[in-house]
C-alpha cells in the first residue's frame, strides 16, 4: 500500500482553476483519482503523497553535491515547465510536487519525478 503523510504544508495557491479528480481543468492535465496516486506511488517507492502533493528527500554526500542535483533539477523543470518546492537542508533536498492547474496530483507530477530519480541514480554531474 501506498504511503501518506499526515500534515504538512505543499505549495500554496496560483495557477489555472481546479478540476474534479480525473477530469482535466481547462488549463491543464487531469487531477489523478486517489486509487491511482497510490499505484503510481508503488512504482515510486521513495515517494510519499503528503496534503496533494507528492514528495522525496534525496540524500547526498555534503552540500556541494546537493546544490548539483538542485540546479540540474531546476533545468529538467524548466523544460517541462513545471516547477517543484525544492527545500534544501545541507545534504538533503526534498522535492514537492503538485499539479496546481488541476489542484492537485496529476501525471505531470510523476513524470518529473521520475526523471529526478533517474538524474539522482545516475550520480553527481560536474
């Protein structure tokens, strides 16, 4: 099953108008219904969904290489155009992740975060 936090805070208002689960908004991907969240999340299995969003503290040696991974992070979600929380805590990054055209998750949440994962496994960029 799934895992889900319980309280915490995910990125606040902005973007197009909320659509109902699993209906796209007219600005935007379809909000996911929450049996899919949870099968999706088993693919992700360092992700959590947390207050409709989904997250993933990454750990790396020290500070510099955490700034690495942060900045390539920030390329691959301008590219997609669709831009994470990022909260860096010296070797630690945590990403959030949430859809705010749909208000909620959506796939584009999962994409990215595959992508960070695949980046993360990869290692350290110069």
């Amino acid at each position: 099953m799934a895992r889900k936090a319980t309280g915490g805070s995910t990125k606040g208002g902005g973007g197009g108008g909320a659509g109902a689960a699993g209906v796209p908004s007219a600005t935007g991907p379809a909000k996911l219904e929450d049996a899919e969240i949870e099968a999706r999340l088993v693919a992700r299995p360092e992700w959590i969904e947390t207050g409709g969003a989904i997250q993933r503290t990454y750990q790396f040696p020290g500070f510099v290489d955490a700034m690495r991974f942060v900045n390539r992070v920030a390329e691959a979600a301008e590219a997609a155009q669709h831009h994470p929380d990022i909260l860096v805590r010296y070797a630690k990054v945590t990403i959030t992740l949430s859809t705010h055209d749909c208000g909620g998750i959506s796939a584009k949440d999962f994409d990215l975060a595959a992508k960070l994962d695949a980046m993360h496994a990869a290692g350290p960029a110069a």
